[in-house]
C-alpha cells in the first residue's frame, strides 16, 4: 500500500526537543520565558532590517493586532488581495471594517498596482478613504513592493504585509515581512518552518512591538491588581512552541534550499508538457522561499485540466489542492467591493498545488513525476492502436 505523500507536511530538524525539553525542565510552560524572547532574537537577526519581533499564536492573531494598532475600527475599510487564504481578510471583518478586495497580476500572482491605484481613488471619492492595505506574498513569491509602496505611500495609507508563506524569501535583496509598516509571519503546521502553530508580528519600532505584546497578554495594565482599561487577547506564543521555532530556524535556509530544489524538479519534468506552465520569478529582483510549487493547466493545449490531474493524484495518495479561491468569490465576502479583472478567477479555475515538502524522497519524486507524466502524456487511443 503507498504512503501518503502531502503537500507540505513539517520538516524536523532534530533540535527542536533540545529547546522543548529545556522549557520542561526549568518549568517555563506559559506564554512568556527564555525561548520567546530567544525566537523573537533569531527571526529579527534572520529578516536583517533593525526590526523587533512579537512572536504569537498565530499569523492571523498578527495580522488582528496590525490591524488594531494601525486604527482600524466599525465601519472602516481596508483594501485586501484577493488572491489568498481567508485568514488575510477575517481580522478585518474582526475589527468591524469592510474588506475592499483587489485583483491580481501576472507576473507575481500578487496584488495588483493598478488595481490598488483604481481601488484608492475610487474609495477616497466616496470619502471611504482606506484605513490599511494588506498585501500578500502568495505562496511564498514576494509582490511589486515597489509600486505598491509607493501607492501606500501617496495617499498614506499603512502597508501590512502578509508574509506568512514567504519567510525566507527576498524582494530585491531585501527580506519580505520587513516592507510595510507590519509584516506578518505565520508558522503553522504546513508553513516552511513550523511550530505547531504560531506566528509573529513584525514591527519598526520597539513602541509597536510593546503595544503588540502589552494587547496579546489580555492588556493589563500596570498595577498590582487585575486592572484592564482596552480590550485585550490571548495571543502570546508560549515557550515551548517558541521552543520548536528556535530548532526550525536553525535549518530554515536548508528547509528553503530544499523547498527551491522540489521547484527545479518541478521545472524539469513540465518543460516538455504542453500546455503546463509552472509558476516562477519573473525576474533576479524577485526570489521565492518556493513554499508551494504551483503550474497552470491550458486545457486546450493539454488536453487535460486541473481536475484529472489532482484526481489521478488523489487515486495514488498525493496530496494535491487547487489555489485559494479568491475572497470576492466567497459566499461569506459576496457584499464587498472588488476592483480589478477576472485574472484571479482564471488562475482559481486552471492552476493546481503540488507536492513541494522539504523532507520529499526520491521515490516521492518518482510516484510525483509518474503520475504527471500518465496525465499529460496526450496520447491518443488511436496511437495505441496496431494495423
């Protein structure tokens, strides 16, 4: 019987319990002690930008207290990439705002420029003006930080950049997470680096990093007593998670190398596949952490589409999952503005995730490569056919 090969499952390094067993053994269990501040150290040395890190429960607790710390409130909007998993819009919604979401481009899969342009515009002059922007790095391909900067900037407006699937990827050499005036890193089970669950907010200034922590321990205020004057959360991560992170980073340039190699396995078997195309940097300014290896299918020219693929997968144990279904297609989202085209439609409907795990064999390789190779073999029955 054939085992399971998962899209992106965690990848140990082997000291992780070393770090774990330490916060056991000195009884630090709760959401404070060495590890976190240990954890919070490594990623502000690993991102090179002079910023400060609050390590916590989860990228979208991150992405709630960014939120919070940059205004937004009932009855506020935000401008949001479509193109991505759910938990980039929610915290929006948590605050009481509206999600104003934008379309895609084709080069980076990422938010649109022009659209981001039409979007501002459009809401100022329905004296709407947007009270944050969040861009994502999708799938780990960091967006034209640039010019999206530079929209965010003109009409000042923060940038909250969801990093989440891109740790250890770089935008013009710089690290992506350090662009907007928050980044947002996530470390979920299926992340390039794990610990278990986990996130961070990623700030410029040790004022934002205090505030995030002050409203992640419940907000308590400075007194001998339980006294609370704002609403707080229970979003601090705890030691022994931040445990596991303090292992995961230490090979977190091998667990890229590795993601990027799964990549050019990617890359050799579908140059001779018509009609398959795999996502890649457009250009040297963009470099990938590869999180998820994706390929659009050209029925037309493969003669196969996204469903016959995934299927034969899923008949041989391969984890394989269409892209994330843009969120002005969501039945819970159906109410809120969209600017742009029908480009992140048309991915949603043709492109597939594929297996792209650091800790893949060999022989994982070969099921991956037999499978594709069946599906888009284009043989005709009339091929196989003896006169």
């Amino acid at each position: 019987m054939s085992i399971e090969i998962w899209l992106s499952s965690p990848h140990m390094g082997g000291t992780e319990i070393k770090y774990v067993n330490e916060a056991f053994d000195t009884n630090w269990i709760a959401p404070l002690g060495p590890n976190v501040n240990g954890f919070e150290t490594d990623l502000e040395k690993f991102l090179n930008q002079e910023v400060k890190v609050a390590a916590l429960s989860s990228g979208t607790a991150a992405l709630h207290l960014a939120l919070i710390e940059c205004n937004v409130g009932y009855g506020d909007e935000v401008i949001c990439q479509s193109l991505t998993f759910s938990a980039s819009a929610n915290p929006i919604v948590y605050q009481g705002a509206t999600p104003v979401f934008v379309d895609s481009e084709k080069d980076t899969w990422n938010m649109c420029p022009v659209a981001l342009r039409e979007a501002v515009v459009d809401r100022i002059s329905k004296n709407k003006k947007p009270k944050a922007i969040v861009a994502v790095n999708l799938y780990g391909m960091p967006a034209k930080m640039d010019e999206i900067l530079a929209i965010a900037t003109e009409f000042d407006i923060p940038l909250i950049e969801d990093a989440a699937e891109s740790l250890g990827s770089t935008y013009k050499g710089r690290s992506c997470g350090t662009f907007g005036r928050f980044g947002i890193l996530s470390f979920n089970g299926n992340k390039i680096i794990t610990t278990s669950g986990g996130g961070a907010l990623v700030c410029h200034s040790k004022e934002d990093k205090d505030r995030a922590v002050f409203l992640s321990t419940q907000a308590r205020d400075k007194a001998p007593h339980y006294q609370h004057s704002e609403i707080g959360y229970n979003y601090r991560m705890s030691n022994v998670s931040a445990g596991i992170g303090r292992g995961q980073i230490e090979v977190l340039n091998s667990r890229v190398e590795g993601r990027r190699k799964m990549h050019d396995f990617y890359a050799e078997i579908t140059r001779n596949m018509d009609g398959v195309e795999l996502f890649c940097e457009p250009d040297t300014d963009f470099f990938s952490n590869h999180w998820l290896s994706v390929i659009t299918i050209d029925e037309a020219k493969a003669s196969k589409n996204r469903e016959d693929l995934r299927l034969a997968f899923l008949e041989d144990k391969i984890e394989s999952r269409p892209i994330w279904k843009p969120m002005h297609m969501q039945p819970v989202f159906k109410d809120a503005p969209y600017y742009g085209g029908d480009f992140a439609e048309k991915l949603f409907e043709s492109s597939l995730c594929l297996p792209s795990g650091s800790n893949l064999s060999d022989a994982d390789r070969a099921r991956i490569e037999k499978v594709m190779v069946n599906v888009f073999s284009n043989k005709k029955l009339s091929d196989s056919i003896v006169p």
